[in-house]
C-alpha cells in the first residue's frame, strides 16, 4: 500500500531529522511534538545515518535553550 501512513511516523521520518538536526529538539522534545515514541524517533534517525547525541552534547544543547527562552 504505497502512501500509506503508519503508526509509526515513518512517513514523517524528514520532519524527525529536521527537529533534530536544525531545531536541535531533544527525541523527548520530538514525542511531545508529534506523538511518535522517543524510542521510535531514535530508530529513524540512526537508519537515517544521523548519529544522536550523547548526555553531554545534549545537556549542553540544553542549557543553551533555557538561557535563549528566558
């Protein structure tokens, strides 16, 4: 069944990537966005060849959001 959506979200595979890569979202931040699972989120990325953050490069990316957003 071409076209056909999926729960999920591999439809929506270049909106994850673009969350990711230019809005620098967290794959937390991603779920609360559009409802697909962090754990599935993560999935796409890495079969997209995008190599998801460590704890240290995220934290940072963090920290840099809250001081942007006060």
């Amino acid at each position: 069944m071409a076209g056909r959506k999926t729960k999920y979200g591999s439809d929506r595979t270049p909106e994850i990537i673009r969350l990711y890569t230019e809005e620098n979202l967290s794959l937390h931040a991603i779920f609360k966005k559009t409802g697909i699972h962090p754990q599935i989120v993560k999935r796409r990325l890495l079969s997209s060849g995008i190599t998801i953050r460590n704890k240290s490069e995220a934290m940072k990316l963090s920290h840099k959001h809250r001081r942007e957003n006060s």
